[in-house]
C-alpha cells in the first residue's frame, strides 16, 4: 500500500507541488508540526501501536489523532519517498533531560533526505523542540527555523543536534548515518509503549508548533511558549480541562475509549514526581 498523498496534503494544509525540492520538503515540515500533533495516547490507554503505512495514514490522517516520533517519522518518509526524495531513515539517543554520560538507547527516529544542495536531517516527532524545518548535515553551523535556532556539534563519535532554548545550548539527541529500518523501530516502539516505569505509559505527553509559539503538555500541566518571551504555564484542574485542552490547543480528535477518563482522573490523583 501506498501513502494517500491527496489526504495527507488536506491534513497538513498543503496546496503546493509534490515536487522532491528543497522548498516543498520545508513547507511540508513546517505544517506537519502544526497539523499532526505529537502524543502518547495510544501507550497511555494501553492501545497497541502498529506502524505499517495503512495504520499510520488510518490514525494520524484519517482519524485525526497524532502521534510520536515512531509514527510521525515513518509517515514522513513514507510522504517523502512517494514524493520522489531520496532518503535514509536514523535513530537517535536522546540527550535531553538526560544526565551527562549517561548511556541512552536509541530510541528515536529521524530522517536524512539527500538533495541536490547537499544533505539535510529532517525531524517531525520530536515533541516540544520538534524541528520546524529541515536543516542541513552541516556541523557547527548555527542554523534558523521558523522557531528556535539549532545546530549539529559533535558527541562520542556521533553528531549531536542541539536547540538553542533560553539563551543557551541545550543537546536533544545524537545520531549517526546508520541506516535504520521497520523491525529496528518495531523494537523500540514496543519497549516504550509497554515498559511499566515509560514516561509514555505512566503519564500524557503532547506538543503542537504553530507560527511563533508552541503547545506543550507533560502529565498535569499545560504551556504556551510564545517566541521571545516567558512561557505560559498552569494546572490542568480536571478531567474535562484535560479533554478540552488535548482537543482545543493540540486538535486532537480524542480517542473513543472507556479508559479515557478514568486513567485521566488517575493521572489528576498521582503526586508530580
């Protein structure tokens, strides 16, 4: 099976030529983000998360719902290849949050796009700090998005992705050229959706860019980043807060689960770590 282009344009928003240029891999990247948000429903409700291109294109085209890296990044390739890009799918480790020198699995997914102008890492699922435009396999260039500045260093032996966030430097991930595959991220899929101590499991993750600012939740507490200037942050105070945000600044098409509210009730109950 192959990907709906027609269905995913009418998703994100796109009206412009299905050409493998640079310019339509960075309008395409810009309005995914915003279209498609990042979210861990699925492994919260206990729903499994199959990432053929008929249930990535079923769930994050047709039914409105989003996703995370997995999911959101193999549907970009999947866009892209049909497209006519060349490309090579990665995996990450991530760094963020992470403490130095601690050893990370590579448990997220990205993509390198080849083109005539050189080669460029392309990023939809990262949540938070997800990429907004593809960048170029350039290091120690500081490099412009519609949102933060970001840039590629260099960490044991990999490149290293970094977010320029609040006046500083702040690493996400780091990656080599090895190409990775399906059954590579069916692995770490899997381990994070059913690991009991996941983040994704025990509580909601969700992320969503628009121009000049982004959505970002993290179990019971919801911030507006606007570009330049502090975030906006408060409790979600109930479950019907809860739904109402996940539909009206994330967009997403909630779920029909019996499990919904009460897991949602129980996340509301358990202390913040």
């Amino acid at each position: 099976m192959s990907v709906d282009l027609d269905a995913y344009f009418a998703r994100i928003g796109y009206d412009g030529r299905a050409a493998p240029t640079l310019e339509t891999l960075a309008r395409l990247h810009e309005l995914h983000p915003q279209a498609i948000p990042f979210e861990n429903l699925s492994p919260f409700l206990g729903e499994e998360i199959p990432l053929d291109i008929a249930s990535l294109q079923d769930k994050l085209v047709a039914r409105g719902r989003g996703g995370w890296c997995f999911e959101q990044n193999l549907l970009f390739a999947h866009v892209l290849r049909e497209i006519g890009f060349d490309l090579v799918t990665l995996a990450a480790r991530v760094r963020w949050n992470a403490p130095p020198g601690e050893a990370r699995p590579r448990s997220h997914m990205l993509v390198l796009v080849k083109l005539s102008q050189g080669d460029y890492i392309a990023d939809v699922g990262f949540g938070g700090l997800v990429l907004t435009a593809p960048i170029r396999l350039a290091a120690n260039i500081e490099q412009q998005t519609p949102h933060e500045a970001f840039r590629l260093g260099a960490y044991e032996g990999m490149y290293l992705l970094e977010a320029h966030v609040a006046g500083a430097w702040q690493p996400l991930y780091a990656f080599d050229l090895h190409e990775q595959t399906l059954p590579d991220y069916e692995v770490s899929n899997w381990y994070l959706a059913h690991h009991p101590k996941s983040q994704f499991v025990t509580g909601i993750l969700a992320a969503r860019s628009e121009p000049q600012k982004r959505h970002a939740l993290r179990g019971g507490r919801y911030t507006l980043h606007r570009l330049g200037q502090p975030g906006e942050s408060r409790a979600i105070e109930s479950v019907a807060d809860f739904k109402q945000t996940l539909s009206g600044p994330f967009g997403i098409r909630l779920p029909n689960s019996p499990e919904l509210d009460s897991r949602l009730r129980q996340l509301l109950a358990t202390p913040p770590a």
